[in-house]
C-alpha cells in the first residue's frame, strides 16, 4: 500500500484531499506544519494557526488517520520571512506563496514525509499533475490547471521541479470548490463550512504595512503625481535595428523625476508601496482615483498617476535573468536565438495573456499582444502551453 502524507491545513481543501486518498486506498498521515511563533516580529493579534491545528486534528480523528504537527518556523523565517523583508526594502514586491511551495512545502516538509517512508505529498492545491514519456523512454511530469477556472492555483506552483513535481499529488484538482464543500459536508467534516484563507501559506492573516513596519523603519518621502501628458510618455518609439533592442526597449521600467510632476501628499517609506497599489496613499482630490506607478526607494519618494488607463502602469514587456529563470520542463527550454507562443500571466488572479518568449544570452523576453498592467519587480511571471505550466521566473 502506497503511503501519502497530507499537508492538513485546517481547511476544506486539504480535508478533502486526505478523504478522498483514503477513499482510494492509500495509508494518508496528516501532517500540520506550523510555521510561525516568533513573537519579535507579530503576524496579527490574532493566533489562527491554534484555530487551524485544532481543525486539522479534528478531521484527522474524523477520518481515522494517524495526525501530528511539525514546527518549521525557523526555516519559514529564515527562507520566506526575511526573503520578504529584503524584497521589500529593495522595492521589490516578492510572493511568499509561491516560495513556500518551492522551499517549504515540497522541500523541507516533502524531506520530512519521505524519511517518514512517504511516497508522495499531497496537498489541496487547485491544480493537476500527470505525465508523459517521451521517445527515448524518459517520463515528464507535467503540472496542469486546476478543473476549476476560478480556483486554479497552478500559479503557486510555478517554481517546482520535476524532482518535486515526481512526489506530489493534488487529489482535488479535478474538482470544482462547490463540490468540494459538497463532499466535505456529505461526509460530515467540521472544515465543511469555513471560510478560505486569506493569509501567508500556513500562516494566515496578515496586516502588510505594520508587518513591513517592524522591520522596515518608516521615513517620511514625498508622493508625486505624474500628469498622464507628460512628455515622458510623448516620446515617438524609435526604429530598432534589432529585435533584441525593440524588447529591451519595451520592457524598460519608466523612470520618473520630481520634476514630472508635482508634490501631492506625504508617504512612510517607498519600501512599503508596490506598483499598481491604490490603497494607504491617503491622497485626495483628484477625479479619478492615484495608483503608484512607481517607487524609488534610494530617493524615497513614490510616483503616482490618475485612473487605471494611466500610461504609467503600462509595459508591453518584461525580462527575466537567467538566474530568475525556472523551466518546470527543462525538456521544453528554449535555446539561445529561441522563441516560443504561450500563454502567460504575473500574477495569480490575472488571466492568461497571449505573448512570446525570447530567449537571448543573460535572459528571457516575455512579449505580451498588448501591453500589460502594473508589471513589478519580484513577481513571478508564469508561461502555460495550454494547460499545462512549463516554466516561470522572477520580474527584473
């Protein structure tokens, strides 16, 4: 009998998922991964990881299966925590989702199951996996949307390996959440009716500004806005010689000056905003509401434009450094001068976007059909051939 051990949450989705491993005859262990009681840096007032354990435990007596907790606060604090803070004071805007699933999750947590004498971890992602074996004999895992277009959490997972991806099973990604709920209710789970999570992988809900503010002192920077007729955005777009250039040139961060704009209001710290942000600027008075367009947090001061149409939010495209650069199939990898059509998307809840990968020496190109809103630095961007994930990397 194959053994799988859960990551138990406290939620439906993993509840769900070590009903229906069970159902289909494997030996399921639940597992809760507690990753957080440092109390120097405070998640919230709140202490849901207590609530969640406590539901986890009372599923796994429901289903009869053996339970335990494991504390990986340390790791989670040392790999997604301060990864955090250091993005964020760089003025980047990092996903710890997504590295708690490369460097928690299917790492130290998936190490911990195999010495337990696991053959798989699974988990109650919204999204599939199979495989396909080429003609030399050599087996691909691939890793596939979820069946349910709403919850598909595919995104998540872009940074695993075919190592990782080998070991994983997701049991509910075939499901919709209404029927998962259905199913946990008809067997009568506790976690039936709860709501979903909101906060960090494992950890829950999170207040950004003041948990940035604990580490990340506040200083006091101007807030400018940038007329949408600035001649910044004016200039003719000039003749390339090369393709190479045309990219480089629409991939390029706009790079404000005070001068413009004008002054608008007063900020806490530039670390603390992200492009496309619109809330916690505190800036009133203007017809259409200020997004941040961009932040310079060696000068500390955060650039703004009117409305969601702002060319300010815009780039067409985006590059990703080698070192960035994470091929869930490596059999798929472009080579240098290579180009590929996908579909992609930079962040979770964006629908897929046509575009083309291009692949020159130091990087990748994503060239999108139309340009694309609020681009950041950090970010993951995630490419799809169909329905399958084949790689990502971080924004430069």
């Amino acid at each position: 009998m194959k053994k799988v051990v859960v990551g138990l949450s406290g939620g439906v989705d993993s509840s769900v998922a070590a009903l229906l491993l069970k159902e289909q005859g494997y030996e399921v262990i639940g597992l809760f991964m507690k990753n957080w009681h440092d109390d120097s840096v405070t998640i919230s007032k709140e202490c849901p990881w207590l609530d969640d354990s406590n539901d986890a435990l009372i599923v796994a007596e429901k289903l009869g299966i053996p339970f335990q907790t494991v504390d990986l606060s340390g790791p989670y604090k040392e790999r997604i925590v301060e990864y955090m803070f250091r993005e964020y004071q760089q003025g980047r805007t990092p996903n710890p989702d997504v590295l708690c699933n490369r460097e928690i999750k299917f790492d130290l947590f998936l190490k911990m199951a195999l010495q337990l004498g696991a053959d798989y971890v699974a988990t109650g992602h919204y999204c599939q996996r199979d495989s396909v074996t080429d003609s030399t004999g050599e087996v691909h895992y691939r890793l596939l949307a979820g069946a349910d277009p709403n919850k598909d959490q595919s995104y998540f997972l872009c940074q695993l390996s075919q190592e990782q991806l080998s070991r994983a099973m997701f049991p509910i990604g075939h499901l919709t959440k209404p029927e998962v709920r259905e199913i946990a209710a008809k067997h009568g789970l506790a976690t039936a009716g709860k709501k979903d999570s909101q906060g960090l992988c494992f950890i829950g809900k999170v207040r950004l500004p003041e948990f940035l503010q604990q580490q990340l002192k506040p200083r006091e920077g101007e807030i400018v806005e940038v007329p949408a007729s600035a001649p910044v955005y004016q200039e003719p777009v000039p003749d390339f010689e090369t393709r190479a250039d045309a990219l480089a040139y629409h991939a390029r961060k706009h790079n404000y000056a005070p001068s413009d704009g004008k002054v608008v209001g007063r900020h806490q710290g530039a670390h603390y905003f992200t492009i496309g942000q619109r809330k916690g600027l505190d800036v009133g008075g203007t017809p259409e509401p200020l997004f941040v367009i961009q932040t310079d947090v060696k000068e500390n001061i955060i650039y703004t434009g009117q409305g969601k149409s702002h060319p300010g939010l815009y780039r067409k495209a985006l590059f990703i450094q080698d070192a960035e650069l994470h091929w869930v199939r490596p059999d798929l990898a472009l080579e240098p001068d290579g180009t590929l059509e996908v579909m992609a998307r930079i962040r979770y809840r964006q629908e897929l976007q046509p575009a083309t990968l291009y692949k020159y020496e130091g990087g990748i190109y994503i060239d999108f059909e139309t340009p694309q809103s609020a681009i950041t630095e950090g970010q993951f961007a995630a490419w799809y051939l169909g329905e399958e994930l084949i790689g990502s990397g971080v924004i430069s």
